[in-house]
C-alpha cells in the first residue's frame, strides 16, 4: 500500500501517495454548451420498488411551482418511467450535430429518458452496463437543456455503474435517498449512504415512501410495514427526514395516466422548499 506523501511542495501527479494530486483530479464531464444547469440533485434508493421516480417527479412538479426551473433527466435506463408518469407518449426527439433539445412536459419541464428515444415505449432495453453508463453521460453532454435551476437524476437503484458514473461525471449538489419502512430497505439504505460517502457526495435528507394507509373511515394512519425505522437512520448519518409519503390511490392514477403535474397534495411540498433554501439566492 503507498504512503501518504508529506511532501506540501510536491505537484506530481503520478505521485500515488499524494491525497492533494487525488482530489484535483475530476472525472466530470462537461455539459451542452446551450445548457445552463445551476443545481443536480441526485433520487436514489438502495432497492428497486420503493417509489423513486414517483419522487423525482413530485419534487420537480413542486419546485417548478415555486418558480424555478426544474428539469429531470432519467437515468434508469432499463426501467425508465418518467415519460409515462408525465404523460409523455409519442414525443419524438429532435436535434442537430450540436446536439439534442430536451422535450417539455406540459407545464414546461424539459425532461430526456431512453423511451423517448425509442420506436416502441415497450422495447427492452439489452445493454451491458458501460453501455448504459454511457448513454447517461450523454444525457448530460449532448442535450440542450437550456437554462435550468434544478436538475433532478432519477437513478436505477443499487450502487452499480450507473449511480457511479452520475457521482463521477455530473457536478451533484448532493442525493436524496428514497426508502420504505422495511427493516430489509433500512439496511440498503445504508449501503447507498456509505457510497455517498466514499464518493464524497452529500446526503441531503431521506424520504420515506408508502409510510402508512388512511383508513377511509376513520382517518387512522396504519402502519402496513410495522413501525418506521426512518428516524433511527437519519439520527445515526446526521442527515435530515425531507417527508413521508402514503400509499395513495389518488397519487397512483395521476402516474398512470400521466397527469402528475395536476396533483393536489402536499406531501412533498417541505422537501422541495428544505432543497431549495439554501440556494435561493443563486
């Protein structure tokens, strides 16, 4: 194993034990030269199934309605559910050699996800992961997004290729994880913190998904998975509890017939203005 190098003076990058020569080097990749992206915020989870893209949309859909402009690039490549969740169906992609222009939902929110890209919504996605990998860098390089405030990366779940070229190669201000009250899912969730931390990206606050049911009768919140484990986790990494979602019927059939944008509820609506706070002013 190389030393550490205690030598203050030293510039030399092939230098193994040179932490200052480390951290200068960058794997980012630089964005469209027509697209002017202030803020990347990275939607994570540890595991599949727990309402990650639905999250992604709700905290678009709500920073748009503050007034700043939010766009969503959609890096599950062999999953994408972004188009349908905003009922983007037909959309055909148009470009030039400068690249390629990201399509508006309907109030406005560039969006760019594989399925847009292909003849049929329903054709699998066989790719091998540098492939994908690949394919997500280029949603950042080769589209114009134009001018946006927010950008939030729906990614696949996991700690694979992926996840690590979107810490790698776009300039993240920082992921929210996304779980469910599961005891299994706590113990992901961990895994993608301790990522986090090793790529040295901040984990700016959980939400937890299908938290408990409303009784329609009497209104008591049932807790269908047992008792949450959210505060525990956010105790123990320091990292902030952003909201904690139902299930809702209601927030189902807006993404399956893709009319997130008309939603009415308020789950989300801390999380969206807690992301945005601190950057008010940019």
């Amino acid at each position: 194993m190389a030393k550490e190098c205690n030598n203050t003076s030293c510039d030399k990058a092939s230098c193994e034990g040179c932490s200052s020569s480390k951290k200068q080097q960058s794997f980012q990749a630089e964005m469209n030269a027509q697209s002017n992206v202030k803020h990347v915020i990275g939607i994570v989870s540890g595991k599949g199934g727990v309402g990650k893209s639905l999250v992604t949309s709700l905290l678009a859909v709500g920073t748009q309605r503050l007034g700043y402009k939010a766009a969503v690039l959609d890096a599950d490549i062999t999953g994408p559910s972004i188009p349908q969740i905003f009922g983007m169906h037909g959309v055909r992609i148009t470009g030039d050699d400068n690249g390629m222009d990201a399509p508006r939902s309907a109030s406005g929110i560039p969006l760019m996800s594989i399925n847009l890209l292909l003849q049929e919504e329903t054709t699998p996605v066989i790719w091998r992961g540098p492939v994908i990998a690949g394919t997500v860098k280029q949603f950042w390089t080769d589209v114009r997004w134009g001018d946006v405030d927010y950008m939030y990366v729906d990614m696949p779940p996991g700690t694979g290729d992926v996840p690590l070229t979107v810490f790698q190669s776009l300039p993240l201000d920082g992921i929210v994880i996304v779980t469910s009250p599961q005891e299994l899912v706590s113990m992901i969730v961990e895994k993608a913190v301790h990522m986090a931390e090793m790529m040295d990206i901040p984990v700016l606050g959980i939400v937890e998904n299908m938290s408990y049911a409303v009784c329609p009768d009497c209104g008591k919140h049932i807790e269908l998975y047992g008792k949450s484990k959210i505060d525990g986790l956010a105790s123990q990494f320091g990292i902030p509890v952003l909201a904690r979602m139902p299930f809702d019927p209601k927030l189902a059939a807006l993404c399956d017939g893709g009319r997130i944008e008309a939603h009415d509820i308020d789950y989300m609506d801390d999380a969206v203005k807690q992301l945005t706070a601190d950057k008010s002013s940019d």
